[in-house]
C-alpha cells in the first residue's frame, strides 16, 4: 500500500551530487555534477561544462536542458539561486566550518 506522502518524497528527496562524471548517469546527475565542479554557475557556464564533458551533443540541446533541470531544482528548492536577471545557482554547501562549541547535554 502506497503511502498519499510516496508522490512528495519521490519529489523532494535530498539530491544526489555525483562525485564524477558518468556519460551513462542521467542527465540531471550530470548538470548537478558540473554545478558542484563549478561551485556557483549560470545556466551558460553550466551547459559549457557539459559541452566539454559531452562534445558529441548539441550545444543548443545542452542549453535547452539544463535551462529546464536548473529552474525545475530551484523551484523545488532543492539548489540555490539568485534574483540577477541571469540567476547564478549553487548547492548550498557550507564551506567554512562552524566557530564556536556547542553547550554540554548534561
């Protein structure tokens, strides 16, 4: 029996970074990919990193795709972006590590 939540969590699962490039991986763990090697990338940047990783594709196929994963991720809310009239996204990494301690339990 199918929980009503199935759909949702399904939807909104955290997402996966892929630590490499795979050609066989799917399409979004390739564009998140080469937005975690850029760190903070338009949707141009993006599509030049996969042009480089995929030569053998399209550009103008590559730009149409990852404009739809990168909108379709924010929206979710899944990766981050800004309101510049050309968003720069990111993964929300923290890279600096918290200052300070935490309070004993006891």
């Amino acid at each position: 029996m199918d929980s009503p939540d199935q759909d949702f969590l399904k939807d909104y699962k955290p997402l996966h970074v892929p630590y490499k490039y795979d050609a066989g991986a799917s399409l979004q763990d390739n564009v998140v990919f080469a937005l975690a090697y850029l760190e903070y990338a338009t949707v141009p940047q993006v599509t030049a990193k996969l042009d480089e990783l995929e030569p053998n594709t399209d550009h103008t196929v590559h730009l149409q795709e990852v404009k739809q994963i990168l909108e379709g991720l924010f929206k979710k809310g899944l990766i981050k972006g800004d309101d510049e009239p050309e968003r720069q996204y990111n993964l929300s990494k923290i890279l600096t590590p918290n200052s300070g301690k935490a309070d004993p339990l006891f």
